[in-house]
C-alpha cells in the first residue's frame, strides 16, 4: 500500500509531467500557423524531457508551408500534397507552378478562355527556369495577333509557322495569300 507521502509526489510528478507537455505543445504549435496545440503529438525522449514527436513534424511542415504557399497561387488551392521539401525548405510542386502560369496566360491572352489551357499539353518550361506557352499555344496567340492585324484575312493557327529560337522563345509567321 502507498503511503500518503508518496501519492502525493506521484501526483506532483504527473502533474508536472502533464504542465510540461501542455508548455511544448502550446509553444510547438505557436510556430504553426495550421496548428492548435491539441494536434502537437509530444513524447518523451531521452533524459525524461517532452518534444514533439517527429511524425508531429512530418505531417505539420508540409501542412504548413502549403498554408503559406497558398496566399501566392489565389486561383488554386494549395494543399500539402502540393509541396515538396527541399534543402531549404519547401517550395510548390512544378505542377502547381504550371497550374498558375496557365491560368495567367488565359488572363494575359483573351484567346484562351479560362481553364482552356492544359498545364501540361500548353505551358512549357523555359530554359530560365520560368515557363512559357508551347507551340501549339503560341501558334493560337500568334495566329490571332496576326489576324488582327490582316482584316479581311481570317488567319488561324494552321495557317502560321511556329519556330523554336536557340533561346526557347518562338517565333511565328504568316506567309498566306493577300
């Protein structure tokens, strides 16, 4: 039977060990802007002290930085899926970037209509590292430029030669009949 003396100091003890989870979850998740403390799972490690487990980490740092990638792709919705780690960090999947420079090329170019561009089939990425039309993409631009340009003249994107410059960029012409 335990004595009284050393309920207590169990008490005491579970009650600090209780007081010193509460403070690292509190403190892990006041570093989160996704997470409540309630969500901090914290162990303990060795030495007897409490930290958030690593699975904790695996799961909130991508919640996160997707949380902060959001604000910066306003037409998607960036969830942890969506990043991926890096040496520095995180940084947004290529498919997301895609994703947001097909929608600002639909914005940029009213011959797209919104959703019209396949992030795959019509954006390509550039040798800078940014991404661009493809060539059939820029073919439907270029024809329309150019047919605004020729009235009376109905120019399609069949009807213009795409080229490919050494830089990346294309060039388009139009050689039909007048």
């Amino acid at each position: 039977m335990l004595g009284s003396d050393t309920l207590r100091n169990q008490t005491a003890q579970s009650e600090q060990a209780w007081e010193a989870q509460r403070e690292v979850r509190q403190q892990t998740a006041d570093r989160f802007e996704t997470q409540s403390p309630e969500e901090v799972d914290v162990r303990r490690q060795p030495g007897g002290r409490f930290a958030a487990s690593d699975d904790f980490f695996r799961r909130a740092e991508p919640e996160e930085a997707a949380f902060q990638f959001d604000p910066e792709f306003p037409r998607q919705d960036i969830t942890p899926d969506d990043v991926q780690r890096t040496d520095d960090g995180f940084r947004p999947r290529e498919s997301v970037e895609r994703q947001a420079a097909a929608f600002e090329f639909e914005s940029q170019f009213d011959v797209f209509g919104t959703g019209e561009l396949d992030p795959d089939e019509d954006v390509r990425e550039t040798p800078d590292g940014g991404f661009g039309l493809g060539r059939d993409a820029t073919a439907v631009v270029g024809a329309a430029q150019i047919d605004d340009q020729l009235p009376g003249i109905d120019v399609g994107p069949d009807d213009v030669d795409v080229e490919e410059r050494s830089d990346g960029t294309f060039d388009v012409a139009f050689e039909g009949r007048w």
